[in-house]
C-alpha cells in the first residue's frame, strides 16, 4: 500500500477551506445581539404550566447559542418563538392558578 505524501500544494487547499475558517464563525463587534428574552423565559419557569415554560427557556438558550455561533436570522428566530411561547406559559399558568383558587373557594362554601 502506498502512502500518500501530502504536499505543499494541498496542505495550502486545506488551509483555505471554509471548515478552518473559523473568522467566520464569530459575530462581528458591530453586529447588535437580537433579544432573546431570558429573563422572561426564567420567570415563566414558576408558572404551573412545566412542559410549556421549559419549551421557552430552550428556545431561549438555543437563541443565545445561535447568535454566538453567527446566526443572527436564526437568533432572532428563536428569540420570538421564546417570547410568545413564554407568553403563552404565563397565561396558561395564571389560568391554572384561577381555575384551582375558584374549585378551591367553591367546594370550601358547599362544605
């Protein structure tokens, strides 16, 4: 078998790649980083509404590592979705609070 040598010329093809240009990949300085709502996400986390609230605090992770990784559509994608999934748990969450306190009040007078 026969080993093949790599030479000058292709090491510099390599190094010219777009997987070893990792300039790229980093934001620029000037770019803004879109909102991705993190604090919201982490208050809807005490919202009795779990499989919702956790499903907004990933996309709110998942806009932050989107950014880092130079993604701006994306992170601005994922940012919106965290915020009205984040809404939506909120309001699902004070409507579970309500429903419990009125059953709660309810079944307390006809006792």
């Amino acid at each position: 078998m026969s080993q093949h040598r790599p030479t000058s010329d292709s090491k510099r093809a390599l190094d010219g790649s777009p997987e070893n240009n990792i300039e790229d990949d980093a934001p620029d300085e000037n770019v803004q980083m879109p909102p991705n709502y993190l604090l919201l996400t982490i208050f809807s986390c005490f919202c009795p509404a779990y499989p919702i609230n956790i499903v907004a605090f990933v996309f709110s992770i998942m806009s932050l590592n989107s950014f880092n990784q130079g993604d701006i559509e994306g992170s601005k994608r994922l940012g919106r979705n965290a915020k009205w999934v984040a809404i939506a748990s909120i309001i699902i969450g004070l409507l579970i609070i309500a429903i419990s306190c009125v059953v709660h009040f309810i079944r307390k007078a006809s006792a």
